[in-house]
C-alpha cells in the first residue's frame, strides 16, 4: 500500500480520536492527562488493525456489528457524564481559591482519562481501525507498517485535539465543556447513523 493511501486512512482513523481528546481536553489537559489520552489513543488505533488482520472475517464482522452499538453507548454515557459534572460545577470565579482543593479531587475521581473509562474511550474510537485491519489482511497488506502509521497518527491528533479543547475550555470556561460534552454524546449517536 503506497504510503499516502495508509497516512490518508490513517488520518481518516485519527478524526474520532481527535474528537474526543478536544471534547475531554476541555477541562482535562494538564500533561499526564494529555500523555495518557495520546498514548491510549495511538496504542489502540495501533493494536486494532493487528487484531482485526489476525481475526479474520467472520469475528471482524461480529465485531463490527456489535462493536458499533458498544462504541456508540460508551461515548453517549461519557459524554453524559461530562455534562452532569459541568453543570453541577459552581462558577470558579468568585470562589476559585477555597474550590481548588475540592475540585482537584473531583477532577481525580471523574478524570476521563483514567481507568476503565480512558480504555471505554480508546476501545470506542478504534472500533474501525479493526475493521481496516481486516480489509488491509484480505488485500494482502504489510499490516504492521500500516499500524504503526495508524497509531502515530492517532496519538499526534490526540495531542492537537487536547491542545484545542485545552484552548477552547480557557476561552469559553464552563460553556466549552458542556459543548465538549454535548459533541461526545453526538459522537456517539452518530456512531449508530454512519
């Protein structure tokens, strides 16, 4: 495979990762928030299409199918979960000095790029990149050039997807990230439409 086509659907794999890192980079982006995020991302943009290449074509197709739906339901339920916390938060600005310590420790039990929901995220946004590495196997494709590609891609446009929702969250403040959290959850219903 020429190495436009694979940086070409490389980036095409990378736009969901892009996404949700600026949804999540909002209010989450200092910078082990912005290594785990690109790490995870580009790891599994990177393992997917091995996976998909090995599993063959009838469990990718299961996978796919139901892969959808789960993608779908955990992006929703994050984004959901985003938007309760932006709401319930109080305005920093008058009390921004004696919330600090409070918030610190919300933002640790909520982090989204910690723990099961990083992994949810991961998981959702490389559901495709399985079902490329399936069709790069039919086609006979080195698929370990073209993950490595994949996963490169991932990671860097995680790290410009923090990069603007970490801009957008200082412009905006609480408005970004009920935006961040309204498109994770249009994310996910337009994992089941497309």
């Amino acid at each position: 495979m020429h190495i436009l086509s694979v940086a070409g659907l490389a980036v095409g794999l990378g736009t969901d990762a892009m996404s949700v890192s600026a949804a999540v980079g909002v209010r989450w982006h200092g910078p082990r928030q912005t290594f785990r995020l690109a790490w995870h991302m580009g790891l599994f943009q990177f393992g997917m299409p091995i996976l998909g290449w090995l599993a063959g074509s009838r469990l990718a197709r299961r996978l796919e199918a139901v892969g959808t739906y789960l993608a779908a339901a955990l992006v929703f339920a994050i984004g959901v979960k985003m938007l309760i916390e932006a709401v319930r938060s109080r305005a920093p600005l008058a009390e921004e000095a004696e919330e600090a310590v409070e918030e610190r420790l919300t933002h640790r039990r909520a982090d989204p790029t910690r723990g099961w929901s990083l992994v949810a995220l991961s998981v959702a946004t490389s559901i495709d990149a399985l079902v490329a590495g399936f069709s790069l196997g039919l086609r006979g494709e080195h698929i370990y050039t073209a993950s490595i590609v994949i996963g490169v891609v991932a990671a860097a446009m995680s790290l410009v997807g923090v990069t603007v929702g970490r801009h957008a969250g200082k412009a905006f403040g609480r408005a970004a990230e009920i935006a961040g959290a309204v498109v994770l959850m249009a994310l996910g219903i337009s994992f089941l439409l497309l």
